[in-house]
C-alpha cells in the first residue's frame, strides 16, 4: 500500500479535528474528575431522590471553586506563554 499523502488544507483540518477532538477529552476528564472529587467530599449519606441542602450547597462550592481554580491556572499559563513569546 503506497504512503498517504494528505494535501496542505487536509492535514490543516486533520490537525483541527483532532485539537478539538483532543480537548473534547480533557473537558470530559476534568468534568469526571471534579464530579468524583466533589460527590466524594459531599454526600455524606446514602442517595436518595434529591440532595440534602448541605449536600447541594456543598455540591455548587465545591464545583465552583473547581471552575475557579481552573480559570486561574489557564490564566497563569497564559501569561507564562505570553512572556516567553516577547
């Protein structure tokens, strides 16, 4: 079978595709990731057909504290990139 050659605009979108693919995956981690950690920390009791208030309210903290942090962290990264581009 000969070598597959892609022109310019099909590897361009081959490598969007998978850029977006790619962070498609790391969304759905971090989603499990912070979903694990978050319902390990608040329900504290058996499940039921609705959350306690202290296991909602402690639900949305610990979610947006997540956000928060991720936000931050992005921002950070950012800024080290900028400054190692100038």
């Amino acid at each position: 079978m000969d070598n597959l050659k892609f022109d310019e605009a099909t590897q361009k979108e081959l490598a969007t595709f998978l850029e977006k693919e790619q962070a498609q995956a790391r969304l759905n981690s971090a989603v499990h990731n912070f979903t694990a950690m978050c319902w390990d920390k608040c329900i504290t009791g058996t499940p039921s057909t609705r959350f306690s208030r202290g296991e909602e309210s402690c639900l949305a903290n610990c979610v947006e504290r997540f956000l928060d942090t991720s936000l931050f962290m992005v921002k950070k990264i950012e800024e080290q990139r900028a400054q190692q581009l100038s």
